[in-house]
C-alpha cells in the first residue's frame, strides 16, 4: 500500500513538470545573449538527390567555426576544403576566401536567403519571416518547424533541433529544393565579438 502511494506521489509529481519542447527551448536559446562559439558541420545536398546518391554525388560539405553574440552579431569561418570566412551584423554581411584575397559586403536584408545562420543571430528577423512551430522530436533532439511567412521567400522551410537548450541543428529547403544540413557541437563561451 505504501509503494502505490509512492508512485501516485511521483506520478503526481510528474504531471506537473513539462519538459521544454522545441519552441521552449528555441526560446529560451534565442533570448540569451552570453556570447558563444560552436563547432559546425555543413553538407549541401543537390535536389532530388537520395541520401545514397547525394553522399556519393551531389554534396558538398564543409566544417568550421561559428561564433555568435546577440543581438546580430554572427562570424561563420570555414576550415574545410577552403578557408572562408563571413562576419555579420545587424545591417551587413561580409564575407571572402583567402585564395581570391577580396571581401565583398550584403545588405543584411538581402543576404538572408543566402546565409540562414544569420537568423540565428537575429531572432526578430527569424520571427518575422517564418511562423515557428513545435515539431515531433526525434533522433534525440526537440525540434521546431519554421515555414515562411510570405510566398516569395528564398526557403521553403527550416527545421531547428535542440538539445539542453542549444540548436544543434539546422536543415533548410530553399526554394529551388536545394537541402542543407547543418550540424553544430562543442559548444563553448567566448569573448564578446
């Protein structure tokens, strides 16, 4: 009789506890402003492409360095295959390769279809191009679904997942099916950018 209150009390008490979903925990990631860096895995994937064919074929992957500071602050620096480094704040990105040793400059607004990471950086911007909304968690991650706003967008959609309140990764679908997957870890503090 004892144990059977035991367990009605535990479950009693885990009713009232509610795990953060992917829209909580994107929340809570997208309204924290310590400075960070992570380590970043990125494969394009051509469309129409299967898993099979695209690892052979069709993608391209890259790794690097990101680093972040809210709010609009954001430098992605690739190591593999080239070194390439882009830098944002909240009104340009900038960007060039050491092999061609020239930078070029975007306007934020119009660099955003090229360089989604940049919505990491800038939560306004991210809330108002997309409408978010908590997806079914899988491969051990909580995940939200961000579907464009408005029909002219440059993605069709993009998928974040989150694990202990970091996006660990990012999938988008641009508008032409071209899918890319992101992957970041080793997450660590950082000087302010």
């Amino acid at each position: 009789m004892r144990a059977l209150h035991h367990l009605a009390l535990s479950l009693t008490l885990l009713s009232g506890m509610t795990l953060a979903d992917g829209l909580d925990q994107l929340n809570a990631w997208l309204t924290d402003t310590t400075p960070m860096r992570a380590r970043f895995t990125k494969a394009v994937a051509e469309k129409g492409l299967g898993p099979e064919v695209s690892s052979l074929f069709g993608e391209h992957r890259m790794e690097g360095d990101f680093l972040l500071q809210r709010p609009g602050l954001f430098r992605m620096e690739y190591r593999q295959p080239n070194w390439l480094m882009y830098v944002g704040n909240p009104q340009d990105i900038m960007g060039g390769d050491g092999r061609r040793n020239k930078m070029e400059r975007w306007p934020l607004e119009s660099a955003l279809g090229s360089f989604p990471e940049a919505y990491l950086a800038n939560p306004d911007k991210l809330q108002q191009a997309f409408t978010l909304t908590a997806a079914k968690a899988h491969d051990g991650l909580e995940w939200v679904l961000a579907l464009p706003r408005q029909a002219h967008s440059p993605f069709r959609r993009i998928e974040l997942g989150l694990a202990e309140q970091q996006v660990r990764q990012m999938v988008t679908v641009n508008r032409y099916g071209q899918r890319t997957h992101y992957v970041f870890d080793r997450f660590q503090p950082c000087p302010p950018l």
